[in-house]
C-alpha cells in the first residue's frame, strides 16, 4: 500500500513537473513571439530615426547602433535647417519644410474635423429619426453614406482633377480639405452611428419635454456624451488624412501640396540623400506616432466601432 | 411623439406642420435655384462660346450651389417647422457627399466615353465604345487586375497572421500595454515614408539590413523587386505590415468581448489549447473576422501609394494595381479619357465583387450562428 502510494505521488510529481515545463515552454514560446514582432513593427521606425543621423558611409556600410557603430551627427536634420546649428539661421530648405508640414496640418485637421461636424449631425438624425426621401427610408439613407466607402479614389480622381480645373480649386487647400472629408465621411458616420445607438433614447425625449427642440437635445445633452466617440472619430481621420497621398500627388503641385507629397519627391540628380529623407520622413511619422502612443484608446475605439456587440 | 420628419417634398402629410413662414421658405428655395440654374446656364453658354460674356471660371457657380444649400436648409425649417430641423441633420453631409461623390462620378462617366488627352491641342472629343474596346486589348491593365486578386487572396494570410497576434496580445502577459502600442504603430505611419524607407532604404540590395539579414540566412543575391513574385511579395509585405494592425485590435476586440464561461467550461471538460480554438474560439470570432475581412479587402482594393513610390508597378507591370496603373496612365501620357474608362470599369468589378463578397459572408455568418 506504501509502496504503490509513493509511486502514484512518483508519476504525480513527474506530471507536475512536465506540465510545469510545458507551462515555460509556453510562455517563452508566447514572450519570444511577441518581442519578435515588436522589433518587426519598431525596427523600421528606428531605422529611420537612425538613418537620419547617419553620413553617406555609415549609410552604404549599414552601420545601426549610434556611438557604438558609427558617431551620430545632425546632418539630416541639417539639410531641412532643423539642426540645433541651423534653427537660428535663415534657410530656404526650412521655409519649404514648414509650408508643407503647415499644409499637412491645416488639411488634415480640416478635413477631420468637417468631416466630424457632418458625420455626426446626419449619425445622430438617422439614430433618433424617421426620414422619407422619395423611396430611401433611414435604412437606405445609412447605407448610401457606408457605401460610399468602396468608392476607389482612383475613380474620384481624373474627375475632380477636370472639375478642379474648371473650378480654380486645383492646388489649394480648401479643395483637398473637401476630398479628403469625402473620403473619411463613411467611417465618421459609421463610428458615430454606433456612439449615438448606444446612448438611451430616454435621455433625448427627456430633454425634448423640457421644452428644448430637437437640435437642443443634440447640442446640450447627446453632444457632451458623445464627446469620447467623436474624438475617437477624428482621431481616425486624422490618421488617414495626415497619410493620405494618392489625391495629394494629382491635385497639388506648389501651393497646397502637402507632407508625403513633399516626401515622394525627394529623388535630386545625385540619386536620393537618405539622411534628409530620413529626417524629413520621421516628421512625416512622428506627430501620428506620438498619437498612437499617447492615444491609443481611441484609436482602438474608434477602430472597434459597430464591429463588437 | 412625432417622427415622421420627413426630407424634400414628398411628405405624406404635407403642410401638416406649415409653420407662418412656409410661403417665404418656398420662394427662398425658388429664388436659390433660379440663381443655381441661371449662373450655370450663363456659364454654359458662355463656355460653348454662344456669348462671348461669362465668368473667368466655374467658381461663381459653385458659390451659387452653396447658397442653395443654405437657402434649402433654411427653407426647409420655414417650410416644415420641427420635421424640417430634422431634416437639417442629415441634409448637409447628403448634399456634401452628393456634389462631392456622386455628381463626380457621372460627370466621370461622360469623360470616359471620349477620347482625350490633356496635353494634345485637339481637346475632348466624343469617341463611343473606342475606349472599353482598347481596355478589352489592354494587357496591361488586365494584369493588373490579375494583381489585384493574388494582393486580396493575401489577405487571408493577413487575417492569419493578425489573429495570431491578437491571441498573444489576449493571453496573460505582462507589459500588454507596452506590446499592444508597438504593434499598432505600424498602422499609424504613412505609407510614403513606408515606402521610402523599408521599400528603399531597408530592402536596398547592395546595404540594406534586410538585405543583409537575407544574406546572414544564406540568400545570396537578396533583391527584392526585380523577381516578379518576390516583387508582388515584398510589396505585399509592405502593405501587410501597415494594414495588419487594424485586423488585429478588430480581433481582439472581440477576443475580449467573448464570454470567458464557455471556454472555462470547455477546459474542464478536457478539451485541448487546439480543440479550444478551432471549436470555440474561432466559430465564435466569426462574425467578426467576417466584418475584419471584409473591410480590409475593401482598404485592399484601393491600394496604390505603396505600389507608385517604391516600383512604379515594376517590373514589368509585376506589382502594378488598378489604381497605380491609372495613376501612371495619368501622370505618364495625361490620357484622362482612356484613364476615367478605366477607373469606372474597375468601380463596377468592385462593386459586383463587394456585394458577392458581403452577401458570403453575411451567409457564412448565418449558417454558423444558428
């Protein structure tokens, strides 16, 4: 009896201590694909950041590690006049750097924000109202807006690039501004959608018997709850707005033209200067890089949206 | 409580709720379109060279269409009392997306049927079917749409990859935070600088650290676009890494939504890490896998910068898309009436292929769930 005993506690312990094994095997097999994939997703980003103080030898010898592989210099940051030496200075390379970025911000951030203004208001009507327009019902409404978002921009583009033309809104701002409302308009009425169906109708009828008009309810009490989803909303359209570059590169040419724009077209008659594509690229990743850092529930909310009951 | 805000004029209760003012928001409408027609007619004329007086541009005409806007909004509200103001929430992002999509879109249609060239004299010239019979001979352009479907089969490998992230970033581990903001990063950065800087910079054949890395596991000659197939692929990687971010927090979204019961219960049941997944987990995560899917081929078919920065569709139309091909066509010979033809057929194969593709996958999710 002792004996048999010992050895059910012998093959119990050895059981344990298999699965014990397997439970490290597991979790190094987890932790080893994840810092895999995280040097997959950040090596490019440190790489850029890298080869933007980088000199044309560090660069064709493949030098990474700063102060250790090679001495790191501003020499990208240099030729954009953004060094610590040059930012003093007068600088043409600067002046066009600026103009673009300020390009980049002004149309994103209008974009993003039209955008938000129209996509909410028609999210809140189709969520709370019946509307009847020759056949559409609400149904049909909604799916007219969501629809719009298999449009390819590439069907938009020679049209407008015509209509532009004939319109004196070729390489301006406002024109771009209003595309690119366009083509995030979907998905702020989408995720908008979505926000308002969750707030309770209550609320609204509540503020509608206390005297105030529909447009009332929305501005003084949907407005303020809905606040996390419309900035999840324009967080959203920031992100695809700052990146986009297809309309960019047939609307703009000096003007309005904007940040990828400025990017693509980097190539001079020596073949490309990689330092100051480098740093000219980080400015170009950075403000949507801190974003996703600092904001990253939003991004994850406004990605979610409609998709998860 | 009365819902039956109702748009335009069609009501079935008209002047149930005609406010005093209902007359004047009338005429103001009337007024507003009369000025609409009347601008683009005069414009027309002018354009067509009937008179030889006009505006410099169109620009006149689309400030008289904004002031229509308003002047339908605010008649409305004259007109319809509280039904109109409902109107007004969805009136303005309906005329938006009409003028901005789909009144473009039919003008798009009349340029495709004409044979035009902006750099030639000749000017717009209607030319019938001349246009979808050349697409029909195109080679080009039907290799590139043979393109299209490998980079959207990919999408599956996407899928797989994403959801296997999504699974690392649902299990315990510690420093989740850290692991789920460096994995969505990628999705944040512009495709451009992806492409200048991975496609050009990292995979440089001669210094590139990818390149070297493909040497350090024994790949000689590591150039990564002059292959057709390890071209599409290295562009398809590109693509990935941006995209695959978006698959995944989709996924694990519904990863965290689901009921932790029913996968306890099947544990103590003795059900294995693998029969867990693919009789709980992954029937489950359908619906949401479907609507992941569903939305990445449709960003998919629209692929283009990647494509225009780092191979101009090269080599030899390998890596070329609908939209990069269209872009070249464009930029290279400003042929914008062969250009549009193009652009709206491929809008149709999309549209037929969208809706086969939500009615499947609307299906598939419906046979599961019962």
């Amino acid at each position: 009896m002792a004996i048999t005993t010992a050895t059910l506690d012998h093959t119990a312990l050895r059981r344990t201590s298999r699965l014990h094994l397997a439970t490290i095997a597991s979790r190094i097999a987890i932790y080893g694909a994840l810092i895999l994939w995280a040097i997959v997703c950040l090596f490019p980003i440190y790489w850029t950041l890298t080869t933007s103080a980088k000199s044309a030898v560090d660069i064709t010898q493949a030098h990474l590690i700063p102060w250790v592989n090679f001495q790191p210099d501003w020499k990208g940051w240099r030729s954009i006049g953004l060094s610590p030496d040059t930012i003093g200075t007068i600088s043409t390379a600067r002046d066009e750097f600026l103009a673009r970025f300020t390009n980049s911000v002004v149309t994103s951030i209008g974009a993003s924000a039209l955008a938000v203004v129209l996509g909410s208001l028609a999210a809140f009507g189709l969520s709370r109202f019946e509307y009847k327009f020759l056949w559409m019902r609400n149904k049909d409404i909604s799916f007219f807006f969501l629809s719009q978002l298999i449009l390819p921009p590439v069907v938009l583009a020679l049209p407008f690039l015509v209509l532009y033309r004939e319109l004196a809104l070729l390489d301006t701002t406002v024109g771009l501004i209003a595309l690119y409302t366009l083509t995030v308009l979907p998905i702020v009425i989408w995720i908008m959608r979505d926000q308002f169906n969750t707030i309770p109708r209550e609320l609204d009828e509540a503020a509608l018997v206390d005297g105030l008009g529909s447009w009332g309810a929305f501005w003084r009490v949907i407005l303020p709850i809905a606040l996390p989803g419309m900035v999840a909303a324009f967080i959203l359209s920031e992100v695809l707005t700052w990146n986009e570059y297809f309309f960019a590169a047939l609307l703009t040419s000096s003007d309005a033209k904007t940040l990828p724009v400025m990017v693509a077209s980097q190539t001079g008659s020596q073949g490309i200067n990689w330092w100051s594509m480098a740093a000219l690229s980080t400015t170009a990743i950075a403000p949507l890089a801190l974003i996703g850092i600092f904001l990253e529930r939003y991004i994850v909310k406004g990605l979610t949206a409609g998709s998860v009951k | 409580m009365d819902d039956a805000a109702t748009l335009g004029t069609t009501s079935s209760r008209p002047r149930r709720q005609a406010g005093p003012y209902a007359g004047l928001g009338r005429g103001l409408i009337i007024v507003a379109s009369i000025i609409l027609v009347g601008c683009a007619g005069f414009e027309t004329l002018h354009e067509t060279g009937i008179t030889s007086f006009g505006f410099e541009n169109w620009r006149p005409i689309l400030y008289a269409f904004l002031l229509w806007g308003v002047a339908l909004g605010v008649g409305q509200v004259l007109i319809r009392g509280e039904a109109g103001k409902r109107a007004l929430f969805i009136l303005p992002a309906a005329l938006f997306t009409v003028a901005m999509a789909i009144f473009p879109t039919i003008f798009g249609l009349s340029i495709a049927f004409t044979d035009w060239n902006l750099s030639s004299t000749t000017g717009q010239r209607f030319n019938g079917i001349d246009n979808l019979v050349a697409l029909f001979h195109d080679g080009y352009f039907w290799n590139a749409l043979l393109n299209m479907v490998y980079y959207v089969l990919m999408v599956l490998v996407e899928y797989a990859i994403a959801f296997g992230l999504a699974l690392l970033l649902n299990a315990e581990i510690k420093a989740r935070k850290f692991f789920r903001v460096a994995f969505l990063l990628p999705f944040m950065l512009s495709p451009v600088a992806v492409s200048w800087m991975v496609g050009k910079s990292m995979m440089e054949y001669r210094y590139g650290p990818m390149a070297n890395l493909m040497r350090f596991f024994g790949w000689s000659s590591p150039s990564f676009f002059t292959n057709p197939w390890i071209a599409r692929f290295s562009i398809e990687a590109m693509d990935a890494w941006v995209a695959i971010p978006f698959v995944m927090i989709l996924l694990l979204a519904g990863l965290q939504a689901m009921s932790k019961e029913v996968q306890e219960a099947a544990r103590i049941d003795g059900a294995t890490g693998w029969q867990l997944f693919w009789r709980i987990t992954f029937p489950l995560m359908l619906p949401v896998s479907v609507t992941a899917i569903a939305l990445r081929v449709i960003f998919k078919l629209k692929l283009a910068d990647i494509v225009i920065n780092t191979t101009s569709g090269g080599p030899g139309g390998a890596t070329d898309t609908v939209s990069s091909f269209i872009y070249r066509e464009y930029r290279d010979r400003s042929n914008v009436g062969y250009g549009t033809m193009l652009a709206m057929f491929y809008l149709v194969i999309i549209v037929v292929f969208v809706t086969f593709l939500l009615d499947f996958a609307g299906r598939l999710v419906r046979r599961f769930a019962t």
